[in-house]
C-alpha cells in the first residue's frame, strides 16, 4: 500500500464522496440485515399460526386468527419492501459518490500525469517508447480507479456486513454459524488464485492485442513502403501469426472463465446445503426454530458476493499497487529544464554561443565541443556541415530543449537558462528536421502556434512558404484533412506547411532545420526567395546539408564532428580550395548535374 498512498491526496480532495459514500455502504447494509430478522419473524408466526387455525378449529375464534395472521403477514410483507426500496435507494446512492469519486480521481490522474510529461525534457523521451507513455496514463489510471472505486466499496462492505451479521448469528445459535461460515474462506481464497489467473490471462490478450494493433498500424501507415516490395503476402502472413496467438490466449482465458462461476456456485450451494442441514438437525433438537434456518440463508446470502469480492479486491488492490508504482516512477522524474529568474520579455534577436560543448544525457554522445559564434539581430546565420555534424543541436540548445554541458549560451545578453521557456520558445520559430504533422486540418495544423487563429498571418504563411498555390489545388484546400501524420502530403508538401507553421508565429528568431531537404532546387529557390523578405526583419539560423540552401546567408559556419571547422561568406569559403565547404559545394554540384 506504499504506493497507493500517492492517491491519499486524491481521496482528500473529494472527501465529502468518500465520507457520504461510506454513510450509504452502512445504511444500505443495516437495511440489508433488518428484513433477514423479519423473515425470521414471519417464518415464526406463520408456524404460529397455522398451529392456532387448527387449535381452534370449528370455532368462532378461528376466523379472528385467521383474519390476525393475515394482518400480520401483509405487515411483514410490506415492511420487508419497504426496506427493500430503501436499500435499493442506498446502494443506487452509494454507487453515485464512491464510484463517481474514483472517476473524478481518475480524471484528475490522467490530467497530472499528461501535464507531468509535457514537462518532462527531450532525453525522458529518448529513453521511453510511446507505447509505455500510453500505458501509464490509460491502463496504469483505471487500475488505479478500481481500487478507489469498486476495492474500497466492496472491502466497506465486507468489513460492515461481518461486524454485524457474524455476532447477531453467534447469539442465535453458535454451532450453526460455525459450519454456515465455513465455505466461505475456502471460496474467498479460491477466488483470488482463479481471479489472480484470469488477470495474467488478460494481460497476456492485452499485450497480444497491442502487438497486432501495432502491426497493423504500422503496416497500413508505412502501405507505399509495403505495396512497392511486394510484401503483401508476408504481410498478411505475420498478421495471422499475430491472430492466432490472440485467439489462443483468449481461448485459455474463456476456459478459466468457464470454471470461475461453477466454482462460486457451487460453494454457495455447499454452504446453503449446510445452513439447511445443520440447522434442521437443530430444529429437530428444538434449540432453534424453521425461522431461523431462513434467517440464516439470508445472512449467507448477504456474505457470499463480499466473501467472493474478498478475493476479487485483494487482487485489484495489488495490480493498482503495480500500476500506481509505475505511474510514481515517472512522476517521481523531474525536468532540469526549468527558468533561473522567469525573465519575460521581448526578444531582439542577438544570438551568442560562447565555448559551448554538448553531450547527449542518454546516450553519451558527445555532438558539440568548444563552440563558438554570434549572430547579430536581422543577421542569418547558415550552419552547414555532414551528417551526424551536429548541426541539429545547434537548434535544440538554442530552443532550450537541452542544457549546454559547458559554456553558455546568450540572447540579448541574457542566458537562456534565466528566460522564461515559454517567453523564450514563444519567440522563436522553428521548423524541426523531423517534420510532424497532426492528423487534421492544413489551417489547424498551420495555426497550431497561435492562441487566436488569424486567417491574413495563415495566408500570407503559405505564401511565403511556396505551398498556397499546392494548398489551394486540394478539392477542400485549407480544410483539407492531412490524415495521421501528414499522410496524404508529399515530403516537400509537409516540409513547406511545417514551415508556415512557424512563420505564422512571426517569430524574433527564425530556425530552419534542413527544411527544405525534400523540395526541388526550383522550388527552394522560390521558398529562399520569399524568406530573404522575411529574414530581413529577424535573426535567422538555417541549418542544411545542402549547399544551395546556406549561400544566401550573411555568414555560414561548418560544422564537422562537432567542432567548427570553417567561419565566413560563401564567397571567402568557396576561396579555401582544401576546405570542408568547398568540398561540399562540389561534391553536390557534381550530383546535380548527373
């Protein structure tokens, strides 16, 4: 329960559902033990009764006894539901706080934990699939709930019927209680080993259902990948693997589950044979009356579903302490990506890198070493270099999406780490390598950085990003719909509307991450065209593999292995025959013409 006391918090927060809920378990239960005392009263006078008709047979006084047992027995009768409709009130009630209280719980859950993970830095990204990201905040949650919700209602429920429906039966009649409550631990703990089966059964179908789900998801996303190799058949002969191994588990588990209520039943079944048996005996003997064989049923009635869900909610209680311990272990991380003094305010644009060196906390690769250099406020600034150069990180620090491991890095004379993230990332506009679109509409996804969508900034965007005209030849043009992940577009077609997604910010400083890699030179001619106007007013950093996309730049640095290698114009690098640039420069002319 160590783990579970994270949720304490939770359950204080909504203690008035709790409190109310735990008044509800004790009058529905008070409710259910008072008619099995009525029965047993009924059951005497009808005894009673019949022997009193006949006493008095052939007599007038036969009729009044038959006229006052009939009395009586509609009292009964109706008492009984009436308290029957009360209970039925109560447990309706019931359910309404402590089962409501678990889903607001539940909700406030999932609300922390996403909001946790949005806080949490690149590298806990890096180190964690999607899928165990998925699974904290939805499967981990509802295991959580059904211990504050179903756990706690049926363990309350437990513990109250015991207290006291076990002493009114001891007082009664000490023999009977004993061998009356005797199946009922042997049926709670055959409960939990048979529930415990089917739960790792379960996980079993859900971990299968997951892998198939992921199969198919990444065979229908990656179809062009599929159709071009003409690997349909092997496709479709690995997803019939992946079925048949569904099937199987889930064949097993209807087998276990087959067993689970023919078990309970027939517990049950001994246990009322038990109660009949013994009890008649007694009677027999005269120490009890038939009523009290009936009072008796109801009680191992009314102990039967709690000593079954005994069972049942010990085994929810451990899987929500597993969950909620994993859920812990990533609340527990905190992001050391956090502002020094929250500065605010807005940005000019003057860019310093002073002896910056980086290494990757998840991976130890060491990207940058004893960097250095400044961009001026309306400069721009092209780092150009080979693959695994570096590069990137440039964009990354300057983001803040990472600290530096040494050095500093400056705007405005101000360390980035003293400026508010969302002043500072607010400022900027970046379009990532890595380009990701969300499955929605091209307005939306190029309104995506603004708080109030402005449909002029949006137009004037994609102009300026040379896909308007692509834009507007789709049949339903800025409501198109992208499909998951920017599907239905070409690479450049993503790569131009990621880029109006971040000039429709207006950003103080504009970051270009090889976004024009998957565009054609006369295409990027006209996209660095219509960004000439736009980096005139802003401090901008375009990092490319490709030559043609940095030689506008007012300065280009060459970045190889990390280290800065080459710092100048295209015209004083193309000068230095033996250099980096010159080689790069060539290398690409040559490809270009073949």
């Amino acid at each position: 329960m160590r783990a579970l006391s994270a949720v304490n918090p939770f359950i204080f927060r909504y203690k008035w559902h709790f409190l109310a809920g735990v008044l509800f378990v004790a009058l529905s239960t008070l409710l259910a033990i008072f008619p099995a005392q009525l029965v047993r009263y009924a059951f005497d006078l009808v005894n009673e009764g019949i022997d009193l008709y006949h006493l008095y047979a052939g007599t007038q006084a036969q009729s009044s006894v038959y006229q006052l047992f009939g009395r009586n027995v509609l009292f009964y009768g109706v008492l009984i539901i009436v308290l029957a409709l009360l209970r039925g009130i109560f447990l309706f009630f019931m359910r309404q706080t402590l089962i409501v209280m678990s889903r607001h719980i539940e909700n406030d859950q999932k609300n922390q934990i996403y909001q946790h993970y949005q806080s949490l830095p690149l590298s806990f990204y890096r180190r964690h699939s999607t899928g165990d990201l998925m699974s904290r905040i939805s499967e981990d949650v509802s295991r959580v709930r059904m211990y504050l919700g179903p756990a706690i209602m049926y363990f309350l429920q437990l513990v109250l019927l015991f207290l006291l429906i076990v002493p009114l039966m001891l007082i009664v009649n000490v023999k009977l209680t004993i061998y009356t409550l005797l199946p009922l631990p042997i049926l709670s703990v055959s409960i939990f080993y048979v529930n415990n089966l089917i739960e790792r059964k379960s996980d079993e179908i859900q971990k299968a259902l997951s892998g198939m789900t992921t199969f198919v998801q990444e065979a229908f996303s990656g179809i062009r990948v599929l159709k071009s190799f003409v690997r349909e058949a092997d496709s479709h002969a690995q997803f019939a693997a992946a079925s048949n191994e569904y099937k199987e588990k889930s064949l097993s588990l209807n087998f276990v589950n087959s067993l689970f209520f023919p078990l309970i039943l027939f517990l049950i079944g001994l246990s009322t044979l038990i109660t009949v048996w013994v009890g008649g005996q007694e009677v027999i003997r005269g120490t009890i009356t038939t009523g009290t064989i009936a009072e008796f049923l109801i009680y191992v009635n009314l102990l039967t579903w709690p000593v079954t869900a005994l069972g049942w909610t010990s085994s929810l209680v451990q899987r929500a302490e597993a969950s909620q311990a994993r859920i812990n272990e990533f609340l527990d991380q905190k992001t050391d990506i956090v502002s020094r003094q929250n500065v605010q305010r807005e940005l000019v644009g003057d860019i310093v890198f002073d002896h910056v060196s980086f290494t990757y906390p998840d991976t130890g690769i060491q990207a940058l070493r004893d960097v250095s250099f400044r961009v001026r406020p309306g400069q721009t600034l092209a780092v150009i270099g080979n693959t695994g150069s570096g590069k990137s990180t440039v964009a990354a620090l300057l983001c803040r999406l990472y600290d530096v491991s040494a050095g500093g890095i400056r705007v405005d004379d101000t360390d980035v780490r003293d400026y508010s993230l969302q002043a500072l990332r607010g400022q900027i506009g970046y379009v990532p390598q890595d380009v990701f679109l969300f499955s929605d509409s091209i307005r939306n996804n190029i309104n995506f950085g603004l708080d109030q969508p402005n449909e002029a900034r949006m137009l004037q965007a994609a102009k300026d990003a040379d896909v308007y005209e692509n834009i507007l030849a789709f049949p339903e043009g800025f409501d198109t719909k992208v499909g998951e992940r920017g599907i239905t577009l070409s690479g450049g077609q993503k790569q131009r509307v990621s880029m109006a997604r971040a000039l429709v910010k207006e950003p103080k400083i504009l970051i270009l991450d090889d976004s024009l890699s998957a565009v054609d030179t006369k295409t990027e001619n006209a996209i660095l065209g219509s960004l000439q106007r736009i980096m005139a007013q802003r401090t901008s950093l375009i990092i490319s593999h490709r030559v043609s996309s940095v030689k506008l730049a007012d300065e280009i640095l060459v970045l190889d292995d990390g280290v800065i290698v080459q710092h100048g114009t295209h015209e004083a690098l193309m000068a230095d025959a033996n250099g980096l640039y010159r080689a790069l420069y060539e290398r690409q002319l040559q490809t270009e013409e073949a």
